[in-house]
C-alpha cells in the first residue's frame, strides 16, 4: 500500500496481505464467526500455558471486547492485528499481530497464536513472514521483536524460520502461567530491516 510505505503509519485499517496460501486482514468486531474464533484462540490450554494476558477472556463479550481494543490500537497506530485465514476457503486459522509500534525508534513487537485444529501446518511461520515482510517495508518499521517464554521450543524454530535471531534471555520479563506474582525467563529474537529476508520451503 504505498499511503503507509515507510511512514510509520497506519491508515486505520490493516492491509490484506496475502501469501504462502494464507489471506491476513482485520478482524470483525461484529462477526459472530470472528468473535468465537477469537474466544476459542485466548481460551485455549495451550494459548494459557505459554501467555498470560493483562486481561482474561471468558466469554464472547470479553472477546468482542478483546478485538474492539486491537481495533482501536490499529485506528491510533499503535497496533495492527490480523485474522489469519485460510486463502482458498477463509476458515480463520489464528492471530498475528505487529504491537507497541513506537513511531521514533520505528520498533515494535510481534505475537501471534494458532486455532488447535491448525497447528502443525506452519500457519504461523507462513504469517509470520507475511507481517513481518509488511512491517519491515510498507510500514517502515526498522526492528521488529519477538519474545517468547523459556522453553517454548515451537516458537523458537518460528522465530528462527522467519529471519528472527536469538538475541538473548530477558530474565523474569514474563508472568508464569496463570500467575501474577512469579516471573520466568524470555527468548528475545529480533529482525531488522536490512536483515535478509529468509525463504520460506
């Protein structure tokens, strides 16, 4: 889209980007369909053993609640989530989303989830090289983290696919699982601009 090329901005809504069979594009706050598939998303065991969001969604007004907010941080550009679907049926496969864009430094961080019934497709390596390719020209970002908790080795092989290289271990940077008041470790991966773009198989 050349009205965000290198400038740091977002126009209110997310680009459709599309690639690697994979079609990303905004989520429908009044899309019963979108709603669901989100509460599945941040309900999910697995979502909760390696996450623990600042705020907990049980139900479907949470997670309308939920995508009204990533919404908003698109409309303010502070943020840009992404619905990932499938490309040929558009059956929602999961989440990526480009966070905490901060505007002078022209950095930002990455996260991203799959549904239970698509894992082990590469969804979120796929969507991963899309939203960073994006990020990282149309949006003019410079770095683009990822961190993930200590032990999450399927996040570490993503990050790793997709150009992210191990920077290090933040130490205690993330709740525990479920918990406020204990902390563990993080893998910081990073990609900047002028890294070279890996190729996906």
């Amino acid at each position: 889209m050349t009205d965000v090329k290198n400038s740091g901005e977002l126009p209110g809504l997310v680009p459709v980007l599309r690639g690697h069979g994979l079609r990303l594009c905004s989520w429908d706050d009044g899309s019963e369909r979108d709603v669901e598939a989100w509460l599945r998303g941040v309900t999910d065991p697995d979502f909760h053993q390696w996450n623990t969001p600042l705020k907990a969604v049980e139900d479907m007004a949470g997670a309308r609640e939920s995508i009204r907010s990533k919404l908003a941080a698109t409309a303010n550009g502070t943020g840009a989530s992404f619905r990932v679907a499938d490309a040929a049926s558009g059956t929602t496969l999961g989440h990526i989303a480009v966070n905490d864009i901060a505007r002078l430094t022209r950095c930002a961080r990455v996260g991203y989830w799959v549904l239970p019934e698509a894992r082990g497709q590469g969804v979120a390596t796929r969507a991963l090289a899309l939203a960073a390719r994006w990020a990282l020209t149309d949006l003019g970002l410079h770095r683009l983290e990822l961190g993930h908790a200590l032990g999450h080795t399927a996040s570490c092989r993503i990050a790793q696919r997709c150009g992210f290289l191990h920077e290090g271990t933040l130490r205690g940077a993330m709740c525990e699982a479920g918990r406020r008041d204990a902390f563990r470790d993080v893998h910081l991966h990073a990609r900047i601009a002028t890294d070279p773009e890996p190729a996906l198989p």
